[in-house]
C-alpha cells in the first residue's frame, strides 16, 4: 500500500485527521482531498470544529470544496447551527470557499449578529459571496446593523464586505454616517472612505474618521 493509499484509507485517514502532530493531520487533508470519497466527508467536517492549527484547518476547507456539493452543503448548512463557535465560523469559511447560493438561507440575521466575533466576520464573509441577485440591499442594511463593533480586524472585515457590495451599501453607511454614537459614525466614515477609494488603507481612514467624530465634524455629505 502506498503512502497516498495510506492515507485515503477510510481508518487511517480519520487516525491521520487526529493524529497530535500537525504534519500528519496537514498531510492527511491533502491526500483526501486529492482523491476525494463521500466516506471523508462527516470526518472533515468533525475535525474542522476542532482543528487548533489555522493551516490545517484551511486545507480541511480545500479537501471539502473538492467532495461533492450535495455531500457538503447539507453538512455544512447544519454545521452553522452548531452550539460551537469554530464549529460556525469554519463551516461558514466553507460554504464561502464552495460558493454555491442554494447556502445562502442559512445566513440569518441571527448568524449575521453571532456574539463571536470570528463567527460573524466568517458569516459577513459568505454573505456577501452568497447573496442572490437582488438580494444586496437587505443584506447591506444588516451589516450596517453591526457598524461600531468589535476590534479593528472585526471592524475592517464588516467595511470589506460592505464594500464588495459597492452602491448597494451606500444609503445605509451614508445613514450611519450620522449615527449618535461615535463607534458607529466613526466606522461609517471610514467604510464610507473606502466606498469611495477602495485602495485606500482602514487604518488611516478609521483614525481620520475619528478625528472628525471627535472634533465634532460633519458626518453625512454626497458620494
């Protein structure tokens, strides 16, 4: 049996996906996912809730998109609902990486707003890969709803997503950029900069942004 072989074996591969050294777990992802079988796809998904190292975890996501869809997304849909974070936030990783809109009932506003931040920023990520033509404006006026949380990572990944759906975000952040809470204002000012030249850094625009929240600046204008 060769070492490919090895590892695709059904007993080895779910040893190899718990084995305590990273190597071994990294280098059985890989083998499943090059030579893709349904028997894999329950144990991927089991080791992704749990998978402590980021670069393992991401080739548990590779294997996955390489299984079929009507194996996936089933699992992965009931995987949103998991009492576990990472359980949420990798299979919404996920479902991103797959693409496939028949997902996107799964992104209530209620995972939208998950406590956890990393879940959240996972759910704005395939929110906005996910969302069905015609859909972008709702979805917009959701994220807007989370303006002003979280860290500065938490911040900048809310304003990305608000930025891949360009004009569609622009009334709510426009709004927002007149909240009464200075977190809100400030964080629509900045995506409000970044609407406007998406090149520009979060960093600088979020400091600005702050700025002009803490002299008392305007904060509604045109486009």
């Amino acid at each position: 049996m060769t070492m490919a072989e090895q590892d695709t074996d059904p007993m080895r591969a779910l040893l190899g996906l718990k084995d305590e050294r990273a190597s071994v777990r990294l280098r059985t992802a890989l083998a499943v996912g090059t030579a893709p079988d349904p028997r894999f796809v329950d144990k991927l998904v089991e080791r992704s809730a749990v998978e402590t190292e980021f670069f393992v975890r991401d080739m548990l996501t590779w294997a996955l998109t390489r299984h079929p869809v009507s194996l996936t997304l089933p699992r992965l849909v009931a995987e949103v609902r998991s009492r576990r974070s990472q359980a949420r936030s990798q299979a919404l990783h996920t479902l991103s990486k797959i693409g496939d809109r028949r997902a996107w009932p799964s992104i209530t506003p209620a995972v939208l707003s998950d406590a956890d931040d990393e879940v959240a920023r996972s759910a704005w990520r395939a929110a906005v890969v996910l969302v069905p033509d015609g859909e972008e404006a709702a979805l917009a006026s959701a994220l807007a709803g989370q303006l002003g949380r979280g860290d500065r990572e938490t911040q900048l990944s809310l304003s990305r997503a608000l930025v891949a759906l360009d004009e569609a975000a622009v009334p709510v952040v426009e709004a927002a950029a007149s909240d009464p809470v200075p977190l809100v204002r400030a964080h629509a000012l900045a995506t409000r900069q970044l609407l406007r030249d998406p090149d520009a850094g979060f960093g600088p625009a979020i400091e600005e942004a702050k700025r002009v929240v803490a002299l008392g600046g305007p904060g509604s204008g045109g486009r």
